[in-house]
C-alpha cells in the first residue's frame, strides 16, 4: 500500500515527508560548511537538493499527486514557476542594470561603458 493512497493526512506521510526534508536540509547544510568540493560543486548540489525539497514538499505535504484530477494542480504549478522565473530573473536584471548605472564617479562609468561596448581609444 502506498503512503499516498493511505488518505490525505496519514502520519506515515507526513512523517515520511518530515525525515526526507530534514535529510535534505542537513545535507544541503553539511555540504556547505564542509567545504569539501568546489564552489561550482557545491552551487550544482545545493540546486539539486532544493529541487528534490521542492518535490518532498509536494508530494507528502501538499499531495498534489493524490487527486483523481491533477490538471489543475498541474496548471498552478506551471503558473507558480513562471512568476518564480520572472521574479529571480526580473530581480537580477534590475539589479545589474543598477551595477551598470551606479558608478562612483562619471570617469569610471564612461570607462565601464567603453569597455563593455568594446570601444578602444
């Protein structure tokens, strides 16, 4: 019998669903402070282990293959990621065109200009 199909609320469930996320979050947490691989490494495992969270969360929390019509489900999901990716997206092209316009002085901003442009004196 699969823990999904044991209802809605089972404990076994919810208790299943509460030693993955801490597994994953102790793991995300000793990968970082151990220092063991490389940045990029590391970047690559924390993105890996939030995805698996990701699916943790909605599988044993929010159930959202236990309905008999998960299409709606589905849909808001997909809709939930589109307003993620033009948030952190969004949020990271505002911040670097601050970075572009926020120089110290206007010397070194036509500085930055030229050599992002790639005009040569």
């Amino acid at each position: 019998m699969s823990l999904h199909r044991a209802g809605h609320g089972a404990y076994a469930s919810y208790a299943t669903g509460f030693i993955l996320s801490l597994v994953l979050t102790f793991a995300a947490y000793f990968l970082v402070t151990g220092h063991a691989f490389s940045t990029q490494t590391i970047v690559i495992a924390i993105v890996a282990l939030a995805i698996a969270q990701l699916l943790v969360q909605l599988l044993f929390f929010l159930h959202l293959g236990a309905e008999p019509r998960p299409r709606w489900n589905l849909m808001v999901m997909l809709f939930a990621v589109m307003v993620l990716v033009i948030v952190v997206f969004g949020s990271l092209w505002i911040m670097s065109n601050l970075n572009y316009h926020m120089m110290m002085s206007p010397s070194e901003t036509n500085e930055y200009i030229m050599e992002d442009e790639g005009i040569h004196r």
